[in-house]
C-alpha cells in the first residue's frame, strides 16, 4: 500500500461498533505530488471529513467530504484557474475476501486487504474525478482568424488550394 502520492491505510480493526470521525489532510509534500500526477499547476490544500460506521451486514459505511484548493491550467490561455473543489462522499469498505458488487448503483467499494483499506488514494481519485475537465479563466477567448489568414495547425495543407 506504500508508494501512494496519498496512502492513508485504515486498520479496519479499529474501528469502534459506534464509528469515528477521520480527517485525512494532505501535507505539503503530497499536495506537490497530487499536483503532479493530476495534471494541476498546483494543490495549496487537499483534505477529507468522514465518518466511519460499522454495518450489520459486515463491512464499514464512510460519509464525509472532500475539500481541495487547487489551480488548473486555462485550457485558452494556460494561465493558472484557482478553483476550491468540496465534493461529499459514500464508499463502504467490503470485508476482507467479498467481491465487490457488480451493482452500477452502488455505493462506491473499497476492498480490505491484510486487514487495511486504502483511503487515501481512494479520496484523491474523488479528487482526480471532481475536476473540472475544461478550466477556464473568465473572460479567456480564442484567438480570431480572419479569411485573409494562412491555415495554421496539422490539418492546414488539407485547407489550403490545390494548384
């Protein structure tokens, strides 16, 4: 379970028949490799709020939330798009040995192995899901071409008159 830019494992045995509250927070050093793996100019701050319940049926529910600070590249201008990113959260933590459902409804599943659950890296693949696929800064247009312009780009020969 090492070598995550985010690995927080989670010893399901400690998890009381009452629940507990969890919060994972991201230091520096992970921000700066989150930042990297995702793509982002940069992660100031990446952390998570969840409550963690045993279930009769086996298996733990996890609720919570996910917050992000972050700045993603302007997809017209690549100027840097500050963005905040809070996005609630419902996994459960199957118990060691289940399959994990084939239920596209489903909550979300973490397998259990050796005792521990990641969360960490499950939280930043929320986090990797929630970004928004096209940043753009306000008011960031393309540039116009007007018809007296030479094609530019791969396609350009294709465009130009054939003589």
């Amino acid at each position: 379970m090492s070598g995550l830019e985010f690995s927080r494992p989670l010893r399901v045995s400690t998890v009381p028949p009452g629940g507990m509250a969890w919060r994972l927070e991201a230091n520096a050093a992970e921000c700066a490799a989150l930042a990297a793996r995702l793509g982002l100019v940069a992660l100031h701050g990446f952390s998570a709020e969840l409550r963690l319940k045993p279930q009769t049926a086996g298996g733990i529910l996890v609720e919570g939330h996910l917050s992000a600070s972050l700045e993603q590249a302007c997809v017209v201008s690549l100027e840097p798009v500050p963005q905040r990113v809070h996005e609630a959260l419902r996994l459960r933590i199957i118990p060691e040995g289940d399959a994990p459902s084939e239920d596209p409804d489903a909550d979300d599943e973490v397998e259990t192995e050796r005792g521990h659950a990641e969360l960490g890296e499950v939280i930043a693949q929320h986090l990797a899901l929630a970004l928004d696929p096209y940043p753009r800064l306000e008011g960031a247009t393309l540039p116009e071409h007007g018809a007296d312009d030479e094609p530019h780009g791969p396609f350009a020969a294709l465009r130009r008159p054939r003589g």
